[in-house]
C-alpha cells in the first residue's frame, strides 16, 4: 500500500490589505508542509484553533488555492491543476463536515440528497436510487429514511446520511473535519464504530481532522500534529502519543483533561499562552513563546522535520531532549 | 456533617409546547456543600442546563411550570421575589456561560465591566481599580494593566473566560454556575481555564455547580458527580465511586461510550437507540427501552432514588 496522496512542501498565505497608509497582515496558514497519506489508512490530524488543519484539507481538495508547493493524488497533480484535472481529483474525494446541518440541503430528502450527485455525474436515476439503498444500509440506517427530511432526523442520524451520501460516490479518500465533534458521547460513539466499520470493509482511506486527541487515539493508524500552519510531527498513534518528540505535542497530551479522575495530578503541568501567541520574527519557532524548553536559537531559526524513528518525525531543535534527560537520570 | 449550602429538593420543570407539556426535569433532587464541586454530567436534552438556569431564576422561556424547591443556605430561591432574587443572583450565586460574548457588553471595556459589580458592593474609584488588578492577576490575565482596558472584542476566548471569572469571583459569591464553561475554547487554553476555576474557588471556598456532557472534565475538577438522562437525575456520588464503580446502566453506558484507548484496545459501546422527549409524565424508568437490563417492573413503575451506598444514590429498580 503506498502513498495515496503526496503533499510536498505545500504553503498556503492568505493575505489583508489593512487600507492605504496601513501595512496589510499575511497569514501563513499553511507552512512548508510535507506528509505522504498511504492508501488505506487513518490519518489524524489534529490540532487547535489556527493550526492549519481544515486549510491543509481544503488545499489537498482544491477548494482553495496553494500559494506554493506540490499536492499529488493517486498520480494528478493538484496545485495549479486545469478545472478538468480538478474535477477528475475531486471525484476521489469525499468530504464530512463538523455540522451535520450543513452536510445536507434541508429542502431535499435523503434519497435526493444521495443520489443528486450520481446523476450529475451522468448515472441513470434508477441505478442511483439502487447505490443510495446500498449507501443507507452501509450506514445502517433503515430504508424507511429515503423518504425523510433533515429536521426529521436527529444529529447523529443526519451525520449518518452524510456518511452514506459520502459513500455512495465511491471515493477513495474520506476527508472528515471534526465528524463528531457536535454530537452527543453516544452518538459519538456509534458514528466512531460505523466509520471504523466501514474503513475495514471498503479498505478506505481516511483523513480524521479533529482537536479531540480522544477521538484522534481511538480510529488513527497515524496522527499528524499541526500547529500555527505547520506540522510539528507524525508518526504512528503509538510513537506520537507515548513518545512525543515535538513540546506541542506534550502540552497538548498534558492538557486533554484526565479520562480518570485516579489520574488527576497535582503535578499536572499547564503551559501558558495560547494558540497565536507566536514570536514577532517569522523565522523564529512557532512554539518558542509557550515552550518549556525554549532556547536562544528557537528565536531566530525554525527547526527542520528531522527523524526519530522508523516513520516518526518532529521539528524540533531538541528532540533528544529526554534521551539527554533521561542518560543524566541514570548517571 | 457540613450545612447543605444548595439543596434542590424534588425540582420538576415543564415547558409548554404546542399542544401540551415537555417534562424537561423531573423530581430531581440533590445538595452541594460549601467548597464543594458538583459536576451535573448528561447528553442533549437531560435537563442539565434547565437546572442551572433555574437555580439563578433565569427563566429559559417563561413560559415554565415548577415544582420542588431550590434551598440556597436555608431559603427558597423558588419562593423569592424576584427584588430579593436579584441580591443572590451575582452576588451570593455567580454564574459563567459557554461563550462569554453572551454575557459580556461589548461596548464597555473588560475593567469597567468588572468595577461595576464591585459598586454593587460599594466598592468604587481606587480601591476598585486596585481589586480589579488583583482579580486579573489571580486569573492570570497577562499584562493585567493593558488588558483592563480592552474591549471584548480584542480579548481571546480564553481571556474572555478569565474575566468572566474575575467578574464573577469579584462578588465573593458563595456559589458558581459554570455552564459548559470550556467546550468553546481551545484544549490549551481549557487546561488553564479549569485550572484557574478550581484553584479561585478553592481559595475562595466557592462551592461550585458545573454543567457539562464533557466527562474529562469532570474526571479532571469534580468531587461529586450526578448523571442524568431525560430530566432526570440517575445517579449521584463521589467521583472516584461513579468513575470505578457506576452501577445504574445508562452510566456504565455513558462510560464505556467514551474514547478513551486506543481501536486496537477494543470497540467503545455505543447505546442504541435516541433519548426521549417526555411530553407526558408515566410511572415508568425514561431508560427502560434502551437499558439493556431492563424488566417488567421498568416499564410499570418508576424507580425510587436509593442510597446503595452512603453517598452513593442510584435510581433503578435492577441494579
């Protein structure tokens, strides 16, 4: 199974004209971004406000434009692709958003909500109609539904339909933006199974975006870790989670509230600052305000992704840092 | 055995919809102690924020039927007039919402908005400055000085929590109402802000009310936890007690629903089925049709809250 999609040294700017006499703001939503997703596997990507996180998927989709860099899918280039190439691209995709609501047109049904977009790609409405009670069954829901309207069902069962209607174009990459993030912990809990579920049967490829590391844990082969338009580090859900290289990884783990109040510590560390707190010179570390282990150099260099480990990679000037913590312990 | 200092007692409230009732809480019933945290934990719909709203007196819709009583250090809050309510709202009881843009006036600055409830207290000028710069150093507001002169607008979501709490701690009320306090901000900024909460209301000995559906959370700042599901209260008891051993079945549910390993670890349970919404009172147990213990006796009648345990009180007639 190799790389599906290959994103390579992408960058995306959005730039304000603050008026005449004012310097405008460039924000640099996406930074010299480099990461292979292999088919047929979960990708998490997570991160907090400003990380990057939806602007890398809508890059990787073509919905907005790079300012620079490669995005290869399954063999067609992405950035700076003719409108033809793109659709051929899109037609790969399939994407779920956060709001259930805004996955589904509320003056459609489910049944047209599904097959609308098969028929525009020129299939017959009786073929479609078939794909749509494939897709629902998929999804687990009964066939009863086709008939309904989205304020009939509740948000998990809407979440569903946007699933199925994912489903049903075939596609080899979902891309899923905080899937479950407004649903309650039960429905959570079915949509996470079903997608997993899925995953396996269909030999999908999935690309998770979230901040609930708990979520990320649970479905993710790899995660990625994105912070302030840059990746910080990747690697399997084992290596990132129980050896963090990167100090943005560690603070996130640190501050995801205890699942298990046994754990509650009082030596908990809380890092200070938040996301956007970043240091006036842009070739200075993003984290170099908030990390504990700021040095003089992170003020004035950004590091490079250097490797860890088979497949596990961080940027950071001081990723041996516990090694070195670590041979001093045991001195 | 400490004075209860909030006692709901048998609190039952209905909301007129068209063509009848919504039970949105029924005979709920449970005490918080001073200093002590109170998490009230359940998904969509189980009445956890109702009840917090109704503790302040901020009616959702007005249009409410309420039954029960609301003790807050002997008096009924439920019996108050309403001049007398507005002493203890902000003052005895403070409250902090989920996105602070909903109680924050835009137009004033974050300082002024704070010295306001100082002068309620017949604190102003000087003196009131020189608290509200404490009061931002104790929520660890960077640069307290500048920051008393920002707009709300050009504060962070996590700044605007902080001074929410600063606002609210200026009164020294006895009691905080923390609905949902976090789910809006930033992980990062959620650790800090759990953490100046519990660290201000330790030192203040503020009791504290906390709404949420986030169990981490509560796993990470509660002393005591109740559980609800459909407006009513399951299960309640010391939060090492519910997390080890929760014994009504929509807890241990709710429980193992949580993500909380790794898929190679095994599958989370998810509960089949959606959560009523009761618009006409049984005596019946709201969880029968999921419960997957369920017996006859379920659907005929109700189960009465009982102490298996003492502090633990459950409401089910298998388990």
């Amino acid at each position: 199974m190799g790389a599906i999609i290959k994103i390579k040294d992408l960058n995306k700017q959005f730039s304000f004209a603050k008026g005449l006499f004012a310097k405008g703001i460039t924000i640099n939503a996406v930074q010299d971004l480099t990461l292979d997703i292999n088919e047929g596997e979960i990708l998490g990507l997570i991160g907090e406000s400003g990380s990057g996180k939806t602007t890398l998927a809508r890059t990787m989709l073509g919905l907005t434009m790079a300012s620079g860099g490669h995005v290869d899918i399954d063999g067609t280039e992405v950035v700076g692709a003719s409108k033809r190439n793109l659709r051929k691209v899109r037609e790969q995709f399939a994407v779920v958003f956060q709001d259930p609501a805004s996955n589904l047109n509320p003056r459609q049904t489910v049944e047209s909500s599904i097959i609308r977009p098969l028929i525009i790609r020129g299939m017959s409405k009786a073929e479609a109609k078939e794909k749509a009670k494939v897709a629902l069954a998929n999804v687990q829901m009964d066939l009863s539904y086709l008939g309904s309207y989205p304020h009939q069902l509740s948000g998990g069962q809407q979440q569903r339909i946007a699933i199925a209607r994912a489903l049903v174009m075939d596609p080899k990459v979902m891309i899923l933006d905080e899937p479950t993030s407004a649903l309650d912990i039960s429905v959570q809990a079915q949509i996470l199974n079903l997608l997993l579920e899925l995953q396996e049967k269909l030999n999908l490829t999935y690309v998770i975006i979230t901040h609930d590391l708990n979520v990320i844990r649970y479905v993710s082969d790899r995660i990625a870790v994105m912070y302030m338009g840059r990746l910080v580090e990747y690697g399997s859900v084992d290596d990132v989670l129980e050896d963090p290289r990167h100090p943005y990884t560690e603070i996130l783990i640190h501050s995801v509230p205890v699942m298990n109040p046994e754990d509650r510590g009082s030596e908990k560390q809380i890092f200070p600052g938040e996301p956007g707190d970043v240091p006036e010179d842009p070739q200075a570390c993003r984290l170099a305000k908030r990390c504990p282990y700021v040095m003089e150099k992170c003020l004035h260099e950004t590091p490079e992704m250097t490797e860890i480990g088979p497949g596990h990679f961080a940027e950071c000037f001081l990723i041996n840092r516990k090694n070195a913590r670590t041979e001093e312990e045991n001195k | 055995m400490a004075e209860e200092l909030l006692k709901v007692e048998n609190l039952s409230i209905d909301y007129k919809i068209e063509g009848g009732y919504l039970s949105a809480v029924n005979d709920v019933s449970f005490s918080i102690e001073p200093g002590q945290v109170m998490a009230l934990v359940g998904e969509s719909g189980c009445g956890k924020s109702t009840i917090a709203h109704t503790v302040m007196r901020l009616s959702i819709d007005h249009n409410e039927k309420i039954g029960g009583h609301i003790y807050f250090q002997g008096r009924d809050l439920l019996a108050l007039s309403e001049p007398d309510m507005e002493k203890v709202r902000g003052k005895e009881i403070g409250m902090i919402f989920q996105n602070p843009l909903d109680s924050l006036n835009p137009v004033y600055r974050a300082g002024t908005q704070v010295e306001e409830g100082l002068k309620l207290d017949g604190i102003s000028g000087e003196e009131a400055k020189q608290r509200v710069l404490e009061l931002f150093k104790d929520v660890q507001i960077p640069n307290p000085e500048t920051r008393m002169e920002s707009f709300p607008h050009e504060l962070s979501g996590g700044m605007r929590q902080r001074v929410m709490i600063a606002m609210m701690l200026a009164r020294e009320p006895k009691l905080l109402i923390a609905d949902e306090p976090t789910t809006a901000l930033d992980v990062t900024v959620e650790a800090q802000v759990l953490r100046i909460m519990k660290d201000m209301c330790e030192k203040e000995h503020a009791a504290v009310l906390l709404i949420t559906h986030n169990f981490g959370i509560v796993a990470e700042i509660a002393d005591r936890v109740g559980i609800m599901y459909a407006g009513e209260l399951v299960e309640e008891g010391e939060i090492h007690e519910i997390f080890r051993q929760p014994i009504h079945p929509y807890s241990q549910a709710l429980l193992s629903a949580l993500p909380r390993m790794k898929k190679s670890q095994g599958r989370i349970q998810a509960i089949e089925g959606n959560v009523p919404r009761i618009t006409e009172k049984e005596d019946v147990c709201r969880f029968a049709n999921r419960c997957p213990y369920a017996e006859a006796i379920c659907r005929e009648k109700r189960p009465e809250r009982r102490e298996v345990v003492p502090g633990h009180w459950v409401c089910c007639h298998v388990k």
